[in-house]
C-alpha cells in the first residue's frame, strides 16, 4: 500500500515543487469543463496554460497574464490561449519587475535579491492591471484561476475580488499568508491545503480556495493516496533523470 506521508518526507525540493505542480493540473482537470473560461496569472513558459487549453477546448478561452516579454513567443503560440502582457496587481501603473538571470520562473515585482541573495538581475519595466478593470476579460464568467506571482498574490487577489464574488471561480494560488486567507474568507472563500491530511509532514507551495457552498463538492475530488501513485511515479522518473522540476515542465511543455 502507497505510503503517502512517508513518501513526501523523503522528497526533496525538486520533488516537492514538481508535485505541487503536478496536483494543481490533477484538480485543474477535475474542474475546468470544455467551454470554460480560465486566467493564469503568472504564466510563464505556459506549462499550466497550454494544459488549461486543452481543457478548455476550441469553444473555451485561457487568458494568460506574463510581464516577462523573454516569454511571449511560446504563449502566443498555443491555441486557445490569449496572451495579456501585463503584471496584476491592486492597481493600474508602472512597475518593475526583477527578473533574476538564468532564472525566469522567479521574475517577480517583488526584487528577488531580497529572497535569493546578491544574484545578477535585468529589472523591466512593465504595466500592471487589475483585473477587475479588464472589461473584456470578466465579461465571460471564470471557472478557474491559477495564480503565480511570487509573493504579489495578495495584491492580485485583491485587485480582482468583484470577478470572485461574481463567478465563484476555483482558485489555486501559491504564497498564502493571512492577510491573503483573510481577505478571501471575506467574500466567502474557503482556503485549504492540496493535500490537507499531510501539511504537518512537508508544506506545498499551493493551496487551494473555493467557494463555501463548494466546500463538500471539492473535497470530493481532491487527490487519495491511490490518485498520488502515477503522479509519484512521474515524479520519480524526473528525479531519476536528474532533471530539477522546472528543467522537466520545460521538457513536457
């Protein structure tokens, strides 16, 4: 029998980052229906995005939101995928974003020589939005939101909270905090681990937000240990490859 908590105490940070993101497309694909409408904030290389998009399907749309120009090519490239070129944010401005070099999953707005030392970094200069603001995009009702962008989820958040109290939509989002978890409690959110029963073992970056009245209906599809076994199964074909986990999205994407 897979031992799910024992497993995750063996894995390392490699592990751990590719099996956050493997769960986060195991219940994207338990909730976006063909048709739907879909935001990934922070998309980046569009690992999550070109995978939305396969669900969404031809009669669907993701809006994907990079600030990082490096990163349009291979998102405008995807069918039924919409590239905004924005930051999101609480507000429309002007901002820069730190883009560490070598290291573009973690450009940010946040200066990431704060978090990852004294590293060589190109700094942008980008608009940021919000997306209550983006009449075009929150004409259509969202069925899902996934959000990465490093420690600003707060604030991107914060900048769309009409587009959640309107559509209900499921939200993955990584960096909770209690502000973050407060402010989503307010409009009758509910905020829990992807994996709940095992927090006290290894924390995940991601956690998971719906709506209260889904509560019973979501718990219902999150990942058992039975669920976990192929996806560990991958994981450990990656790890044997030697391949840290962003060097394999790249190699699926």
């Amino acid at each position: 029998m897979f031992d799910l908590k024992a497993y995750m105490s063996e894995l390392d940070a490699n592990g751990i980052h590719f099996l956050n993101e493997m769960l986060t497309q195991y219940i994207a694909g338990k909730i976006i229906k063909p048709g739907n409408t879909v935001y990934d904030l922070g998309a980046n290389i569009g690992f999550h995005t070109r995978y939305f998009a396969s669900l969404t399907g031809n009669a669907g749309m993701v809006h994907a939101f990079e600030p990082n120009f490096e990163l349009w090519a291979n998102l405008m490239a995807l069918p039924g995928v919409r590239l905004w070129p924005l930051a999101i944010g609480d507000r429309t401005s002007v901002e820069n974003f730190f883009l560490p070099i070598g290291l573009d999953q973690v450009g940010s707005l946040v200066d990431a020589r704060d978090f990852l030392g004294d590293v060589p970094v190109k700094i942008l200069s980008v608009s940021q939005v919000r997306i209550d603001d983006l009449k075009e995009v929150i004409g259509v009702p969202v069925s899902f939101v996934k959000i990465d962008v490093e420690r600003r989820e707060y604030f991107a958040l914060n900048g769309m909270l009409e587009t959640l109290k309107n559509y209900e939509p499921v939200l993955i989002f990584e960096n909770n905090t209690a502000d973050t978890q407060h402010l989503l409690e307010g409009i009758g959110y509910t905020v829990e681990a992807m994996l709940s029963d095992f927090q006290d073992v290894r924390s995940l970056p991601n956690v998971i937000a719906f709506p209260n009245r889904m509560a019973k209906t979501i718990r219902e599809i999150l990942p058992s240990d039975t669920d976990i076994v192929p996806i560990a199964e991958k994981i450990e074909a990656m790890l044997a490859a030697n391949l840290p986990g962003y060097q394999a999205k790249l190699i699926q994407a």
